[in-house]
C-alpha cells in the first residue's frame, strides 16, 4: 500500500521566498504545486532542482493570481495531476515603491490585485476542496508593513498587507473549524524584492533590527513549515511577525 504524500501549492514559488519554501517542502517529502506568472525559466529549474534531489512530484503551473479564471484552472489542475491539495501558501507578492507624489491609482490598484485580492482568490478555490475535505492547513504571507512599520513609498503595498491580515482573521473564522490559517508577517529578507536598495539605506534598516541584517529567505520558509506541520496543529488565525527584531 503506498503511503499518502502530501501536496502543498505555493504562489509565486519561481523566486524568493516562495522557492524557498518550495525547497523546504520538497526536503519534508511534500509534493509541490509551483505556481508562477512570468519567470517560466526559474520555476523550471526549480522543478528539475526539487525532482533530482528530493525525488517529489513537481507540477508548475503559470497563472496570474489576479484573475480568477486562471486561479480556478490552476486549482482544478492541481488537484486533477496530484489528487490532493493539504495546504497553501499565499505568497506571491509585487511592490511598486516610489515616492508620494508619483504614486498612482493604476500601481495601486496593481498592488491591490495581486497582494490582497489573488490571495482572497487563490483561498477561495483551494479552500472549497479543503472543506470537502474538512482539512487543511493556509499560510498567508504578509509583511511587518502590513503591522506596524511604514514607509510612505510603500503606503499602497503596506496596505495591501494590512488587508492580508484581515484576510487571514476573517478566512480562520469563515473555514473554522476544518482549516487552520494562519498569516506569517516577514521584515526584510533577501529577495530580488530588495535588490535595488542602496548600501546606505540597507545600513540603516540593519541598525533598526536586532539581528543587524536582512532574513535569509530560507529563514522565513522554516516558519512557514512548520505552521504547515503537525506541529503546528493548534497554531490558528494567529499573526507570526519574523523580523529579526525590528525597532522603528
Ligand atoms: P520576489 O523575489 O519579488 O518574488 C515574487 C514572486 O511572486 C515571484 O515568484 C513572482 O513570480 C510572484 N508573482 C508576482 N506577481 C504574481 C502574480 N500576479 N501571479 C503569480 N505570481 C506572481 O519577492 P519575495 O521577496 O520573494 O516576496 C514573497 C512574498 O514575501 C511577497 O508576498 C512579499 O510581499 C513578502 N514579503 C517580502 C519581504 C522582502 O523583504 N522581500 C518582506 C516582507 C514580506 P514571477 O516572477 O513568475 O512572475
């Protein structure tokens, strides 16, 4: 008899954190789901990376989380390929930072669509095969941004994530008491999200964290497993903040 694999769908998982999630399920025997939008190349080499070294099944899917059509088909071919869907991380993210006066309705609306709005989507299709199933385990990524720390060129990013908590509160009391979701809240990690920041305001984050430095992106995904895990099992509508020890 062969032994029940588990599936876990991550957005946004060609880059960043959510790769590195993807790798740190892969090395817990999960089989992934790698959602991805434009970066058709990474999430390739991802799947090859997963499948030589940890020997699970890898499925890349490419869907813009904003639209609904291509999350429903993402979903239904997800569980059509694997059988099964026990958890999902909502992580794909976009920021568009520039100063106040060049902030605009269509960037913001952009950041809205994606941040908030794909992770109501992604949950929505996903969460009525957990009910079916009354089972699952959702993970949503949002950021200290979304909690309390800001930085007006970010104000349409910050809010989105703000609204990503929201969401996670609102979702663990809709799917109570089958799907435990809960909501890790990262500082800064190392990303392409952060690869054009300058020397010197990357010194004067670091001086505002404890730690002194950015998050490995590895660093992030351990927290994001293990709310995933058995361990876990009592951890719900809970707000995880991992930043290293951030002082405004
Ligand atoms: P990243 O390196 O820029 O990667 C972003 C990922 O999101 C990529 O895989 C990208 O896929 C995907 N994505 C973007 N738009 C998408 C869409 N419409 N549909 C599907 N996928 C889409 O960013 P990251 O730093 O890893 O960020 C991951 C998450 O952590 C985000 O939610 C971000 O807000 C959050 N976060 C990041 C930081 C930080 O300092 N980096 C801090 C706190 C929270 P493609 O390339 O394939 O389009």
């Amino acid at each position: 008899m062969s032994s029940y694999v588990k599936t876990v769908l991550i957005t946004g998982a060609s880059r960043g954190l959510g790769r590195a999630c993807a790798i740190k399920f892969a090395s817990k025997n999960y089989n992934i789901v790698v959602n991805y939008n434009n970066s058709y190349d990474e999430a390739v080499n991802l799947k090859k990376e997963l499948e030589n070294l940890y020997h699970v099944e890898v499925l890349i899917i490419k869907a813009d989380i904003s639209i609904e059509s291509e999350v429903s088909k993402m979903v239904e071919l997800a569980i059509s390929k694997l059988g099964h869907i026990d958890c999902l991380v909502n992580n794909a993210g976009i920021a568009i930072d520039t100063t106040f006066e060049d902030k605009t309705v269509a960037n913001f609306r952009r950041i809205i669509d994606v941040n908030l709005i794909g992770t109501f989507l992604v949950s929505k299709y996903v969460s009525k095969y957990m009910l079916n199933c009354k089972k699952g385990k959702i993970i949503n990524i949002s950021s200290t941004n979304g909690i309390d720390t800001y930085y007006p060129y970010s104000l349409d990013y910050d809010a989105s994530k703000a609204g990503v908590i929201s969401l996670t509160h609102n979702l663990a009391l809709e799917f109570a008491p089958y799907i435990n979701v809960n909501c890790v809240a990262p500082g800064w990690i190392n990303t392409d999200m952060n690869k054009n920041l300058d020397k010197d305001y990357i010194d004067e984050e670091n001086s505002k964290i404890l730690l002194s430095r950015f998050a490995n992106p590895e660093e992030i995904a351990n927290v994001v497993f293990f709310l995933a895990s058995d361990e876990a099992s009592y951890i719900n509508d809970s707000i995880i903040k991992v930043d290293g020890g951030h002082k405004c």
